[in-house]
C-alpha cells in the first residue's frame, strides 16, 4: 500500500496527523423504491483530506424499519466530484463492494476493504448512485439505506488544513 506507507512515513516525521473518521449518507424516506435510481452526495470536510479504507452498507424494510438480512438487489456506484471520477467503471452489486453479514450480505457487518486506499480531496464531494434492481410488484422498497465510508482524515501536523501533497 504505497498511500498508506506514504502517509505513515510523514506521521511518523510529524509532518502529518492521521484521525480515525467515518462519512456517510443515508437514503431515507422510502428514497431507494422498486426500480429507481437515486443519489446523494457526502461531502468531504475542507478541513482535511480524507482517505476512505472500506465501505459499508446496511438496508433497512418495513414495517418498523427493520434491518434486511436477506440480500438487497441493490447496485452501488461513486463518483469523486473533486477529480472528475468515478470509482468502478459499471456500477456494482452492493455485495461485491460493501460487505455484509456473515448469512446473507450488504448489511455492514463485514465491511468490504478496499484493495487500495482512496484519497479524496478536501472540499470535493462524493455522489453516491443507488439502483434498485426489482422491477413490478414483487420488488421490496427500501425505506431507508445507510452507507458509509470509514478511512482516515489528514491534517498537516499542529494544523486545521489539508496534510497530504496530491501532487
């Protein structure tokens, strides 16, 4: 992991300070219906760079809100607003990218650990694209979906700015 020996080769010199902190969206509000697509964006704090380690992803059904265990016909796509890219080149199945439960999967309980990390920009924004695959009267409306992005913000040490040299 280049990024990660990078960055804790600078903390180690304390020209860096890493911190622990995880963003997130949540969709709500029966926002993720039978064959939609909806987005929502998670922006990064301008205060430090941030670098996302895993994804998560937990569903929810009615009634009460429940939390899925079974699989959601869900695909998953991120577009990073700051360099103009997107993260996988088709969305993908949220199973493939967001972990899951041990039974069944997309639920969070195993996060998915990204192959390498990502860096993303303070300031920039992270567009989060959700499809629901069911289509007709069969499908499940999700009332409510939560991602998240754990990973690490980076401060310059001693400093509220951005630490990490993107060049």
């Amino acid at each position: 992991m280049p990024l990660m020996e990078d960055l804790y080769a600078k903390q180690r010199a304390r020209q860096i300070e890493i911190l622990p902190f995880f963003y997130s969206t949540q969709f709500l509000n029966n926002a993720v219906a039978v064959g939609t697509t909806v987005m929502q964006s998670i922006g990064i704090q301008s205060d430090s760079h941030f670098v996302a380690r895993y994804f998560t992803i937990t569903t929810y059904v009615s009634p009460n809100i429940a939390v899925n265990t079974g699989l959601a016909p869900l695909t998953i796509q991120f577009f990073d607003t700051g360099s103009g890219r997107t993260l996988f080149d088709n969305p993908q199945a949220i199973q493939n990218v967001c972990g899951g439960v041990a039974a069944a999967g997309g639920n969070g309980a195993l996060p998915f650990i990204l192959p390498e990390p990502w860096l993303l920009r303070a300031g920039g924004s992270i567009q989060v694209t959700i499809t629901n695959l069911t289509t007709g009267g069969t499908g499940t409306t999700f009332p409510r979906v939560d991602v998240g992005m754990p990973g690490l913000k980076v401060f310059k040490f001693g400093g509220g700015v951005p630490g990490y040299d993107l060049i």
